[in-house]
C-alpha cells in the first residue's frame, strides 16, 4: 500500500510541475511580447 501511495504521489508532483512549466511559458511569453 505504502508503495502505491508513493507512486501517485509522484505522478501528482510531476502534473503539478507540468502545470508550473505551462505558466510559466506563458507568462515569459507575454513579458517578450511588444
């Protein structure tokens, strides 16, 4: 149980970064825009 709780755990922190990565683009993307 531990190690399947350990694997979601890991497959939400990478969503979660993914989601950050998306932002992040956007908001530098908006900063370069003229």
């Amino acid at each position: 149980m531990i190690e399947v709780a350990k694997k979601i755990v890991l497959k939400m922190k990478t969503i979660v970064e993914k989601e950050v990565t998306k932002s992040d683009k956007s908001e530098i993307e908006i900063l370069f825009k003229p």
